[in-house]
C-alpha cells in the first residue's frame, strides 16, 4: 500500500461564515459524480454514514449512494490483504494523527475482481478542532492504464513523466533503483507462470515494504521493478542501502512463506545529479545498465552505475560494430600473420600458426586478446573463421610450393565448434583447392565450454573421424583435463608458455613439462612447446624431447611476405 504525503491543507466547515451544511455539501459531491470518472465521498466520522457518488456503484457493490455503515461496506469492498493497513490509515485520520492520506489498494468489484485505486482523503475539523468528516476522491487506477493490473505497481509509461517532471521540478538528488529477480525465466518454466506471478506480487509486496512516503515504484514489465526516489540524504549510497533492505525483506519473506525454493534479488542504480546537468531521461538507460551488470556479475548482488564501465561498454560495441563493418567490407582490415613452427627432429622451419590480425583505421593494429572476444560474443568469429581457414590453406598451398612437407597449424575457437558446421566448411574448402588433410592442424583451446553439454565433444570426434589433425592449445591453464588425453580425440598437446617461461628457473615448472610429455609420447601423442623465448630456454626444453618448438627465440609473428622472405625452409644448428 503506498502512502503519499500530500500538502497540508486544513479544511472546516463550521464555523466559516457563508459555510454549507452538510446535506448541501452531499448535493454538490453527487453532482460532481456526474462529471468526473473518480469517485467522490464524504463520510461522518461520528456517525459512520458516508455518501458516495452514483459512478462508483456500477463497478462496486455499493447498494446505494447513501451509506449507513461505512466501516462495515469498506470491509467487504477492501481487498482482504489490504483490509488492515485501510483500517491503520483510516484510524490515523479519525485519531487525529494525520489530517490527510493517499493510498493505493484494492477494491472487489462486483464482477469478483480486484481493482487498483487511489483514495486521497482530507480530514474537515469540527469547530472544537476534532475530526468530523473525511471528504475523499477515489481514482481507479487500472482505467488510466498506468497501472500494471497483477502487481498494482505503475507501469513503465508512468516513468518518462515523472523523470521529465524531476527535471522541471528542480530536484538536486535523485536516484533510480531497479530491481531484476534472477533467474525469474527458470522459475516460471520449473514452477509454472501462477507461481511466478506470485513470486512477482511477493517481491513487489517487498518492496511497497520499504520504501518512504514519496517514493515511487514502478513496474518495468518482465521481472524487473524500479524505485524512483527524490530526496536528499547523506549517505553515501542510500540506493545500495535501499536495495539491502528489500533483499533482507524478500528472504524473510521467503523463509515465512516457507517455499523451497528460494529465489534472490538483483539490483542496479543510477543518481541524478541536475547540478551535473544530466538529463534525468539518462537515468533509466544507466540504471538498466547497472541491473545487467549485477547480473553479469553473478546476480544476487548490487551495482551503481559506473561512468567509466559504462564507456567501456560502449567502446566494446563500437569495437564490435567496426569489426562487423570490416567483415562486410570483405575482411578489410583483417590479416593473418604466421609465426614459424620449429620440427626438433629435422632442425628445420617445417611450419606456422596461422594468428589473426586486425587494423583498425582509427586504433591501428590490435592483438587478438582484444579483439577476438569480441568476435566471439557478437557470432562474427563464424564468418571471420571460416575466412580464416580459407586463407590460411591457400597460403600454405603457396609454401608448399617451395616447401613440399610445410604445414599450417589453425586456431579455432568454441563458438566455432558449437555453432557452425565447422566441418562441413572444411571438408568444402580443402576439395576445393584440393589439400591435403595430413597439412593442416586444427587447435582447440581447451575450455570448460568444450564439456557445456552441448554436442563440442562430438563435433570434435568426427574432426578424428574424418582424419583431421586436432591439437590442444595452452594445454596446462585453466580446465587441464586429462580426460582429452585419455579420449584420445586429439594429436598433439601444445604446453602452455607460462610453463616454458619459467622452466630454467622452477623445478616444478620443468618436471611438470618433463612428466607430461613422457605421458603423451606414451600415447602417442606429439607435443609442441610455445613461449621458447632464449637461448637458455632452449637448451632446457631440448632434454625434454619435444617434436616441435615455437617462440620469440625463432620468431616472431610476422606477415605472410616476410615469412617467405626471412623464414621459409629455414634450418637451425642446435
Ligand atoms: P595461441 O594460439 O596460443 O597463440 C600463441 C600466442 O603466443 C600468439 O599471440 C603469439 O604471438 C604468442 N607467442 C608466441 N611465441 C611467444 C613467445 O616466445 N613469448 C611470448 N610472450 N608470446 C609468444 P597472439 O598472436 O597475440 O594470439 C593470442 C591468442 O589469440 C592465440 O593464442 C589464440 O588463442 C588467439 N588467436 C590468434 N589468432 C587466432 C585465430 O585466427 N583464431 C582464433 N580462434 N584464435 C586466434
Ligand atoms: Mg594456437
Ligand atoms: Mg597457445
């Protein structure tokens, strides 16, 4: 039930000169009925009587529109979860302690429905200064279309108004605070779309709990709400402070309801600050953002919007939406750089990793670190791979030339993996230019995203399938799982460089290189150290018996013409 402070207006009847009696006073109110959708009453305190405009009675079970018992019609017309907060305001009215209320809760109508109304009542003082009558106006709130009719909360329409009237009223601080219930799709799909609503009134109920008189929430639809909240405080993050209390209301909520299934909260503000000059209408795109960013990181948590975040984010789009722009303007931009791979046993340049580049016109050239995420979470990796692929083959095809055995070593990634037909487009190109399967490896950087549940594991067993060489790339971070190994859907295992940076110096470092490559020639598996950056590092790793070695010691990545120039059949004295 939301509670609105209302100026403070001293209303009298008697006493005033020229001052109406009260049938007269009724008289007017029923004519006024005829010219307003609201309904209008004036009701005796003392005697309990009311009279209420005809419009009111179509909708609600009112007999007539004078009313003996008012107490006793209000507690069959009241919402019965409303019932008792009515009876609290209501009685801080005839007590004298409030001189006015505005409350939102629920009329039963005559159809069985609940509805939403305002009631916005002032009190009229007898001569003696004590309560006499209660003259009030009931707006139904649903009709006006600004009320979300399950939860009885404003809908998001309301909002741009109020921000626009923020501005105009001068309000120094303000603040949105939206509120996402996590996982709010789960729920509906586990439990049902009836359970869902009520988790939905419940957390709404929680709401309405703790904000103040003047704050106004909002349902943004979906699961989301919104608090606007316009007043000066001296904390430091009364947003922060406001989105605790309702976590802290919604578990006791949940643990009085006694569900078994808990569900949690997450939220995300924004402040309006006008002396910054910002424009309020800002706020929600910020508060939105806030929101998503509680849930990114793990929900059940909080964010107050963060300017420099925020121009992160969108730098990352802009990067994205200039990446797609090279990708249409046929992989403009896009170049692929080789870094030569070393065969231990024939002291010769037998090969190179193919690495994407990228030069923006404005940034310059950018390292894949930074760019290749991006290519991943906006789906362009699909089409830039598979120009990837091309590219590298045709090129390797090239050396071949002066190289007959050279082989090309492809970086695929996940994304690749679970949403394209990777293989498929493989098969295509190497018929097409007629390549030799035994040429090309394909490197996988391993990832718990490899065992999502998705069919990763499968497509990988037909690269095995179909004879295509697959390698196991920083093989050591992260998700080292010697489940690859045993499954033996692999041909080579790639150790990570941060075990070969540090070899001449950690023990560990060394036996743990030392041991894994004794298990993998033992299943037959081919290993390839990165990261041989010196000549001590060198000397270390060639005790260990590697097949083939890659690093800045040999190269760096260059472009496909200085590799033919400075590194193509290349041999070493080691
Ligand atoms: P990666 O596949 O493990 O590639 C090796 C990375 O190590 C390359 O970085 C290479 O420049 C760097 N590197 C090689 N030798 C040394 C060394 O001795 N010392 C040091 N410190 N670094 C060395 P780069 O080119 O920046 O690529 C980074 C990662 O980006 C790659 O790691 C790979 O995961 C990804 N990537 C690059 N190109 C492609 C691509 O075409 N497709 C996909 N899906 N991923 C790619
Ligand atoms: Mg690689
Ligand atoms: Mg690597």
């Amino acid at each position: 039930m939301g509670v609105f402070v209302e100026q403070e207006v001293q209303g009298s009847m008697a006493g005033a000169e020229g001052s109406l009696e009260l049938e007269d006073v009724e008289q007017v109110l029923l004519l006024m009925g005829e010219c307003t959708d609201d309904f209008l009453f004036i009701r005796d305190i003392q005697t309990d009587e009311c009279t209420i405009t005809a419009n009111a009675l179509k909708k609600f079970p009112f007999e007539s529109t004078h009313i003996s018992n008012a107490g006793e019609i209000m507690a069959k017309i009241c919402h019965p979860q409303d019932y008792e907060a009515l009876v609290q305001a209501v009685s801080n009215l005839v007590e004298g302690e409030e001189k006015s209320h505005c409350i939102e809760y629920r009329w039963m109508g005559r159809d069985g429905n609940p509805y939403w109304v305002r009631c916005r009542v002032k009190v009229i003082f007898d001569a003696e200064g004590r309560p006499r009558y209660m003259l009030g106006c009931v707006t139904e709130l649903g009709r006006k279309n600004v009320i979300d009719s399950l939860t009885g909360l404003y809908r998001e329409v309301k909002l741009g108004s109020d921000l626009a009237l923020l501005h105009a009223k001068g309000n120094n601080i303000a603040f949105l605070l939206q509120i996402g219930i996590d996982n709010f799709r789960e729920i509906n799909e586990k439990y049902g779309k009836k359970f869902g609503d009520q988790v939905l009134v419940d957390v709404c109920g929680c709401i309405r709990q703790c904000v103040s008189d003047g704050d106004i929430v909002y349902r943004m639809g979906g699961d989301e709400m919104l608090v606007l909240v316009r007043r000066m405080e001296e904390k430091e993050d009364p947003a922060r402070e406001l989105y605790q209390k309702i976590r802290r209301t919604v578990d006791k909520a949940i643990f009085a309801g006694g569900y078994q299934h808990f569900y949690t909260i997450s939220g995300g503000s924004a402040y309006y600050d006008r002396e910054e000059g910002e424009n309020p209408l800002k706020l929600l795109e910020r508060t939105e953002f806030a929101l998503h960013q509680a849930k990114e990181k793990g929900k059940n948590t909080y964010v107050r919007f963060d300017k420099k975040e925020y121009e992160d984010f969108v730098a990352r789009l802009d990067l994205q939406e200039r990446l797609r722009q090279s990708v249409d303007a046929n992989y403009m931009g896009f170049e692929l750089y080789y870094q030569p791979i070393v065969n231990v046993k024939e002291k010769r340049i037998l090969g190179a990793e193919a690495l994407l580049r990228w030069r923006d016109n404005v940034l310059g050239m950018l390292s894949p670190g930074v760019f290749i995420p991006l290519l991943e979470e906006s789906g362009l990796i699909i089409p830039v791979g598979r120009w990837i692929i091309r590219t590298a083959l045709m090129q390797c095809q090239k050396w071949q030339e002066k190289e007959p055995d050279f082989r090309i070593n492809i970086n695929i990634s996940t994304i690749q993996i679970r949403k394209s037909n990777l293989l498929s487009d493989i098969e295509k190109y190497m018929e097409e230019l007629n390549f030799d399967r035994k040429n090309v490896m394909f490197e996988v950087t391993e990832s718990g995203e490899l065992e999502d549940g998705g069919n990763s594991a499968g497509v990988l067993q037909n690269f095995q399938k179909k004879r295509l060489n697959l390698g196991i790339d920083d093989f050591g971070t992260g998700y080292s799982n010697l489940k690859y190994i045993k499954d033996m859907m692999f041909d080579l295992v790639k150790i990570d460089q941060s075990f070969i940076r540090n070899i001449t110096e950690s023990q560990y470092d060394y036996l743990v290189v030392k041991q894994f490559t004794e298990l993998a020639h033992s299943l037959n598996l081919m290993v390839c150290y990165e990261g041989v950056e010196t000549e001590e590092d060198l000397r270390c790793v060639l005790g260990l018996n590697p097949d083939y070695l890659q690093g800045f010691y040999f190269a760096r990545p260059v472009a496909r013409d200085d590799f033919t120039k400075l590194y193509l059949c290349r041999t070493f004295d080691f």
